[in-house]
C-alpha cells in the first residue's frame, strides 16, 4: 500500500466521523430538500409534498414557499425522478406529492392545495374571490383599468379592516398571492396598500419564505465538457450517485464536495455519506446490506460508472470520506479548449464562472480617498492597492464597476488652511502658485493646525472662513481649487507608480444634496433632535447616533456618507457598494447600512453593501510604521525605496551573468518588480490582518512573494523563447491557428493542468468576500506546481516538447490573468 492510499487510524477516523456528522447537520449550503422551520423528520409513511419547477424570479414559486411557511407545511424541493412524472405540456411550478402524483400547477392553485392540507387552514369564500381578483385584475398582464378598479377594493378593505389583512384577522393565502403580486410590480399605489406590502414583506412568515425558495430552486444544470468550475463537474458526477441511493425526504447538500486540504489525499473529497448515513438510519431506509458509514461511501462508489468522463481514483477512506481525482482526459480537454479559444490578435482567455457570462451589474468602489493638503503616506497604501485590485476583479467578472476616490475636500480644515495661506503666502490667493507644492502645503497645514489649537482669534477667522467657503466666497473657492488642484497632481505621482484608476468624487460634490437627505430622514420620522439641536439617526445595536448635522448647523462625515450613499443607489443605480477603509471604521459603516435599511433605501434582493476594514501596517519593531523622526513614511518615498533596491539587486546579477536583461531595462524592470513587491506583499495577506513592512522579506527572490512568482513567469517566457529560436517552435502561431494539442501523460503535467483549471473556482470565491489574498494563493500555489513539472519534465529537446511548450504557454497565461488582478506589472526576462 503507498502512502496516498494509507488509511486513517482509528482515533482519527472516529474524530472526523464526528465532526463530519456534526458539519452535515448544520451544513448551511442550500438543501436539494430542505423542510420548513420548525419541521420534524419525515416519517417513512408520511406523504410528503414536493415543489417540481420552482424558480426566484416567479411569482408562483414564491406564493408557494412563503404559504408553506405560514401554513406550516413542509415542502421540498422535487428531485428529478418526481419531476419526470410531470405532464410534458407543463414546465411552471408544480405541487408533486411522495407518490409521484401532480396535486395542483400554479401559484394560487399550489397555495390552495397547501391550506387544504393545513392544520391551521382559514380558508373561506372571501379568499376565493381574493385569489380571482388577483388572478384576473392584479397581475402584470391584466388591464390598467382593472388593476385601478382591483386595486380600490384591496384599499377599501383594508380601510373597512384592520389595515393589516384581506380577510378577517390573520394571514390568508389571499394576503399572500396579492401583497407578492404588487411587491413585484413598479405601480403606484396608495398609502394604505404601501403600509400593507411593507408590513407583509418584511414579516418573518415572507423573509422565511423568501429563504426556503432559495432552497427549493434546483441549480442550474452542469453540462461537464463545458463547464470550467471543476468543483461542480466533480459535484454533478458524485451528487447524482448519491440521489440514486437515498430516499425521498433525505436532506443533500447541492455541492456535497470540497477541495483536499492535502492534495496527496485527493484532488476533492467527499464527507455527506456520514450525515445521510445517520439520518436514513432513524428513519429505517439504510440499503439492503449497509450496515456503517464507509459501506454507505462504498454504495455511493459503486454507483458512480468507471466511464464517466470526470472522475477516478475513487476510494473510501477512515469512517467514510470518498476521495477522487479529476482524469487526466477531462483536464486535457478543458486546457485544450481553453488554448485554442483566442480571438484574432489576442491570447487565449482563461475560463470564468458560467454564470457571470453577460453580467452587467453597477458597482461602486470607494478606495484610496487621501485628504486634500497632505500627501499620501504609507496609511494610504491598503486602501489604494487593494482597492485597485478589488475594481479588476469586479471588471473581470462582468460588473459596470464605479471607481470612486471620495477625497477629503471639504470641511472645517479648510478654513484655518485658507486662513494661514493668506497670512504666509499673500500671493498665493491671487493665483500666483508658482513654487508652493504639496511638501510646503503638508507643513502648512501642520503649523496651521498649531495655530488653530493655540490662537483664539486665528480659531475665530478660520472659522469665518468657513463659512465663506460653504457660501461661495470667490477668494476662499480660489484658494480651495488651488490647493484641490496641487493635490490632485501629487496623488497623480502615487497612482502612476502604482497603476491606479480612480474617479475623484470627492466630499464636497455632496455638500449641496445633503438637506435634501436630512429632510427625507425627517419625513420618515426617523430624525431624533439631540442637546443643542443637533439632528441624529439612531439605529439598531448601538447607543451612539449617527449625526446628520451638528449643533451649529454644520455637517460631517455621518452627513455625508449618508448622502453618497443615497446618490449611488439612486442616481448611479448601484447594487452592490464596496468601502475601503482602514478597520476602525467599521462600526461607522454598520451604521450608515442600518440607517439605510431603516429608510428603505436598501433591498436586500438588489443591494449588497460592505465594507472591506483592513489592519495597520507597522515597523519591524511591530509599532505603526514610520520614519527614524517619527512621521509618518511618505508613500512615494516607500515605493521608491523598493524599486531603488531591487534596481541594485538586478545590477548585482547582470554583474554575474545571472541576468537575461542589459542595464538599460533594469529601470522599467526594477519598477516592475518594485512595486510589484509591495503590493504583492500586503495582497497576499488577509485585509484584516496587521503587517510588518520589511523590504528584505518582500524582495526575497524566495517563497511567497511577487519576486519569486515574477523569475517563475520569466523562466517560462524564457523556455518558450527557447523553443522559437532554437527549435522553431512557435507556440504563439500554433496558439493562432487553434491547433494546441496539449498531452498531459506525466503525473506533474496533470497537476499543473489541475492548478491552472481551479481559475474559475478561484473568481467564484473570490467574488464573495472580494479578498485579493485569494488570488495570490491561487498564483502562488499554480506557480509552485509550475516548479514541480519544470523539474520533473524535460520540455526542450524531448518528445514532448511541442505540448508541453504549449503547456508552459498556458501556465504563463494564467499568471499573468492573476497579475493583471492584482495590478501587478508582469515581466518577460529577468
């Protein structure tokens, strides 16, 4: 037995059987059949009801799952040999019952059946003529003057009633089929049906059932010689096995395998036969001669046909984990596909998610955001570079994305910095800013700030001047455009070294929508008139407001994240807000999404706020990281340290042979590498993670850093070139003319073909917590498999050489698709 095939000892398969079972049970993937809250477990005999069709976008489908909630009947989601039986003139949703009969089609037809079945059932005769009114007046397709005419009589009997439902006290299915039907429509409506629909829509009976239909939805088909996420080719071959074994009202997970922690194990694992294992024992439907959780694994084995095209090296292992490899044939393909995919003129493109093919949704991302009149220094730095790279990913997966650079350029500062210019530099007002640069205006702005502190009348004037700029004062606006102006080109030096793409939307933009959003909090009735006058929000969870003006009618930052908050759903149509600030601000962020939850301006099926908080970045003595005098590390200073060094450190190696570049690139290199160190440095770290910078450790030609993956891409560059000059073969051609035939025969062939195929994984995950930290592990483990077949296969002047050219072609392509991610310059030769 070799060590890969070594079993599990005893203790440590009685541990994860534990743990496996105990993961299954309270495994928060969406169920194949998930039961109702509070549902028992299904009895043997029990008839059980089954939703066949169901869809999130359906009317239909919802009014089945939310009346499955409020009349307590349990309702799964059909599996394919129950949808089978459905009449083929029919493909809506459809209520199926344990012995394969259809119970009833459609939304209202489905609900009825539900409260017929329903212990708690208040159907009546009014709720007939409901449901009719809905069906034939109500809906998107009816009339405008019979939805006016429908609508007066929902209104009439919700004025005559309790406001609160159709008929009589309590929830009906009546309530349910109208309030989903009108939530979904873009209708005016009065007052009374708003407060019925928004009373109804956020009511645990529909946010329960809104969850359960998530749950009753069937994923979409895998089709696996096309699909590029090898997670779910594998999942559609092992899951299918599984539904063949278990019986109806079993809970399965939809992806019932993950990655091995260990590849040595296993390409992906198993572990669901444990916890099916326990529930089909309590309910007595084990198979014939299945008597533990390994026999179970080995059943779901047995059914999984050894010409399947995805899957071998299937094998049981300690208390039932069912371990496999992807064949070598089906890694072939893709990789084959993928090389001879390219459109004229450009390289191949590495596969993505199936489902983010045409996706076209806004989102705005707001990163970097200096202040006006100081430089960027080194705190800028994980804003900036993570946020640049968090925009490509976005862009990459399809997004309309928004990058918005919300600089500090308004505010209270302002006037004690317009007050000591015009006292330090008289001429500075009148446009004569030749001289003044953004290193005068940093120390300005410290010996202002010291003036302020110390000297009353300064304060006063500085504050008079703040209101002259708030009142459009022509000097104090022209002192503010010329400082704004000034900053603008000092930041421009940082993002041109960095390779930034922002938009400036700055604080001020807002300043003049800000009443506007205060007075809608006021109508809304949720101002609260603080000591002094101050008007504040307070919201769930936490005991301090958010401010929207201040006791002296002025306004902060609470006024104006609220404000640009409400611009980017509204006016940019935005359905996901990304914010990239240091971690402290967190709480602050919490709140301005409560308190848009709190006005309604955030739809949880549309809108997904969040905000990225990462840690600090200090000194090799673990304290914030700063020069020898104690001020804080310009950025620009930072950035060009590290390309000085790396600059000696590649003369070093023209010096001794060891370099594929003349003195003349060492710049444009250097500053490739250079830069690339320090963003690869902080991006392959967790965001919220404190660091300590330390030039030595990112420049290191070894392990996980920018430089050892830049030499990796180099020396594939570097063979490639071999190959055209030296055997003439041209992979850029063969690449051209769609002829990549890639063989992968050698064990180390297959594992990077396996490593460059998990992109598509990678963006999936990715795109969850918009990371960056998971691309640099995806690029670093690929780059690791790189080393392992360029140590274990010859490629020039062997057999193989054409594929495995064209192999080391493929393996530079996704690297530099990871690069590009993470706005790290690639290079050639080194």
């Amino acid at each position: 037995m070799t060590e890969e095939q070594k079993p599990l000892s005893k203790k440590e398969q009685k541990r994860l059987s534990k743990k496996a079972t105990k993961d299954g049970t309270k495994n928060e993937k969406p169920s194949t059949q998930t039961p109702t809250k509070n549902a028992t477990p299904t009895q043997p005999n029990e008839v059980m009801y089954f939703l066949a069709n169901a869809s999130k976008d359906c009317d239909a489908s919802r009014k089945s799952a939310i009346a499955s909630i409020a009349l307590n009947v349990k309702l799964l989601r059909a599996p394919p040999s129950l949808i089978s039986t459905i009449p083929t003139f029919f493909n809506g949703p459809t209520l199926l019952t344990s012995s394969a009969s259809s119970v009833a089609f459609g939304g209202n037809g489905i609900t009825k059946a539900l409260s017929l079945v329903a212990s708690n059932s208040n159907d009546s005769v009014m709720v007939e003529e409901w449901l009719e009114v809905e069906r034939t007046a109500l809906r998107s397709s009816c009339t405008a003057k019979g939805r006016k005419a429908a609508l007066a009589l929902v209104e009439n009997a919700l004025r005559n009633g309790s406001g609160r439902y159709l008929v009589s006290d309590s929830l009906t299915i009546a309530d349910i089929a109208i309030v989903v039907t009108l939530s979904n429509q873009k209708v005016a409506v009065s007052d009374v049906i708003q407060t019925y629909l928004d009373m109804h829509t956020s009511s645990p009976v529909f946010t329960e059932g809104s969850t359960l239909l998530d749950a009753l939805v069937p994923p979409p088909p895998v089709d696996v010689s096309t699909n590029p996420s090898l997670i779910l080719v594998v999942n559609s071959v092992i899951h299918k096995a599984i539904m063949s074994l278990v019986p109806l009202g079993v809970t399965v997970p939809d992806v019932v395998v993950e990655k091995c922690k260990q590849l040595k194990f296993g390409d992906y694992q198993c572990k669901e036969a444990m916890p099916i294992f326990a529930q089909m024992k309590a309910s007595g439907t084990l198979p014939p001669g299945v008597q533990s959780q390994s026999e179970l694994a080995q059943s779901i084995v047995n059914q999984i046909p050894e010409d399947n095209p995805v899957v071998d090296s299937l094998k049981v292992n300690g208390p039932g984990f069912i371990l496999c490899k992807i064949k070598a044939s089906h890694l072939q393909q893709q990789i084959n596909k993928m090389m001879n995919s390219a459109d004229i003129g450009q390289e191949p493109k590495v596969p993505i998610p199936t489902d983010l093919h045409g996706k076209d949704d806004v989102v705005v991302v707001d990163f970097s955001s200096p202040n006006i009149a100081k430089e960027m220094h080194v705190g800028h730095l994980r804003s900036t570079i993570i946020g640049e790279s968090v925009c490509r990913i976005l862009e990459f997966a399809g997004s309309d994305v928004k990058r918005v650079n919300h600089v500090g350029d308004w505010g209270t500062q302002f006037g004690m910095l317009i007050t000591y210019l015009k006292e330090s530099c008289p001429d500075f007002g009148d446009g004569k800013s030749d001289g003044v640069n953004i290193g005068d205006l940093t120390q300005f702005y410290k010996n202002a700030k010291a003036r302020f502190d110390e000297d009353s009348e300064f304060k006063k004037t500085s504050q008079l001047n703040v209101v002259k700029l708030q009142s459009g004062d022509e000097e104090c606006k022209g002192i503010w455009q010329l400082l704004c102006d000034i900053s603008r080109i000092e930041f421009e030096k940082v993002y041109k070294r960095l390779d930034i793409t922002v938009e400036e939307c700055g604080e001020s933009f807002y300043n003049d929508k800000i009443a506007q959003v205060i007075e809608e909090f006021d109508k809304a009735g949720h101002i609260s008139i603080e000591e002094g006058g101050a008007k504040c929000v307070f919201v769930p969870k936490f005991r301090i407001p958010l401010m929207l003006q201040k006791s002296d009618g002025g306004f902060g930052y609470d006024s104006t994240d609220m404000t640009a908050m409400k611009y980017r759903l509204s006016n940019l149509n935005a359905s996901r807000i990304v914010y990239i600030t240091d971690f402290s601000q967190g709480d602050h962020f919490k709140m301005c999404f409560a308190a848009g939850e709190k006005m309604g301006w955030l739809d949880a099926k549309k809108h997904q706020l969040e905000h990225i908080g990462f840690g600090t970045v200090m000194g090799e003595d673990g304290k914030r990281f700063k020069t020898r005098s104690g001020d804080t590390v310009r950025l620009v200073d930072l950035l060009d340290e590290a390309v000085s060094r790396m600059e000696k450190s590649l003369h070093e190696r023209i010096g001794e042979g060891k370099a594929n570049i003349s003195s003349e690139q060492v710049p444009e290199v250097a500053a490739s590498m250079g830069y690339g160190a320090v963003k690869y440095f902080d991006l392959h770290r967790n965001p919220k993670s404190n660091y300590q910078f330390s030039y030595d450790k990112m420049l290191d030609t070894n392990g996980n850093t920018a430089v050892y993956l830049l030499y990796a891409h180099a020396r594939l560059e570097s063979i490639c070139t071999k190959g055209l000059v030296e055997h003439n073969i041209d992979v850029n051609e063969i690449v051209k003319k769609k002829n990549v035939n890639i063989l992968l025969e050698h064990p180390a062939e297959r594992n990077l073909a396996f490593h460059m195929l998990m992109f598509a994984d990678m963006i999936e995950e990715v795109l969850k917590d918009l990371y960056p930290s998971r691309v640099c592990e995806f690029l670093y483990s690929l780059s690791v498999a790189v080393s392992a077949f360029l140590n274990n296969c010859q490629v020039l002047k062997s057999p193989e050489m054409e594929s495995r050219l064209l192999l080391c072609h493929s393996s530079a392509i996704v690297m530099r698709q990871c690069f590009d991610l993470l706005a790290i310059r690639h290079v050639k030769s080194i």
